[in-house]
C-alpha cells in the first residue's frame, strides 16, 4: 500500500513538473517569436507593410498591445478588431506586387461587416487579382480607409498608435 501511494505521488509530481515544463516552453516560444517579429507598430514606428502582412487577430493583439487613453472608455473587442481589419485592408492594397507573397485575401463579407471595411477589403481583392500596383483610384481608396481606421482608432483611445498612422498618412 505505502509503495503504491510513493509511485501515485512520483507520478503526481512528475505529471505537474512535466505540465509547467510545457507552459514555460510555450511561454518562451511566444516571446522570442515576438522578439524575432517585433510588433509591426512598435514604440517609435510604423511599418506598413509588417502591419498589412499581420493575420487577423495579430493586429487586434498589436493595437491593444500599443497602449491606450485611459480616459476613454475601452471600446468592444469587435469593434477594435474591424479597426484593425480595416487598417490592413487598406495597407494590403497598396503592398508592392513583390510583398504580397503568402498574404491571404478576405473571406467573403458577413452581413454584420462595416461597409467600409466590406469595401476595403473587396480593394485589395481586385489589386492582387490584378497582379499590378494599386491604379489610382484603388489607392485612393486604400488610404481613405487607412484614414477611416485611424480616426477610429484615436476615437477608441489608441491616439499613439493613431497618430503612428497619421504621420505616416502624411508621407503618401
């Protein structure tokens, strides 16, 4: 009886050494992938095109990641999310032919999407099915929704990653 209550405590013992082994390997295999990533909106930049090569929930993660006013009042995870959508629809659709290797496109539109995001995103659609840059309207429509995305953005308290946007706005 005694033997068989040392092995059922070995094994206990080991079973939570072996769980805690697992969480920390996940834990640092999640930071040194951000270290080699970085975030594509860190403390000083604004990298349009890391940010338009972000998958769905990445920019969510590095919006909230970027700090917020905490004056304002912290806006639904939904709507931060269609922000962020929108952002890197408009971004997607002004990457160099040359960048826009292992990009997805959008699924099709919920009947719940923004129209500005719906229509963002059917943008970037028709630039890589075209294989070509942007035309010029399909560019303005690009940066009315990055525009659209960083007002948002500042309305939902992310001033300083808005104000990223912003600047960059200026240099296009």
């Amino acid at each position: 009886m005694c033997v068989l209550l040392v092995q059922r405590t070995r094994q206990r013992a080991s079973l939570l050494i072996t769980r805690r082994a697992a969480q920390l390997t996940a834990l640092l295999s999640g930071i040194t992938l951000l270290a080699r990533r970085g975030l594509a909106v860190d403390v000083t930049t604004f990298d349009p095109v890391a940010t338009a090569r972000l998958r769905a929930g990445e920019i969510a993660r590095d919006i909230t990641a970027s700090g917020r006013d905490p004056s304002v009042p912290e806006p639904p995870q939904g709507e931060v999310f269609n922000t962020g959508l929108l952002l890197q629809a408009g971004l997607r659709a002004l990457l160099p032919v040359g960048e826009r290797q292992d990009v997805a496109l959008p699924g099709n539109p919920s009947p719940s999407d923004p129209a500005p995001l719906v229509e963002a995103q059917e943008n970037y659609k028709a630039v890589f099915a075209s294989g070509a840059d942007a035309t010029p309207t399909q560019r303005a429509t690009a940066l009315a929704a990055i525009r659209t995305a960083a007002r948002q953005l500042s309305s939902q308290g992310y001033t300083a990653f808005s104000q990223k946007i912003s600047d960059w706005l200026q240099t296009q």
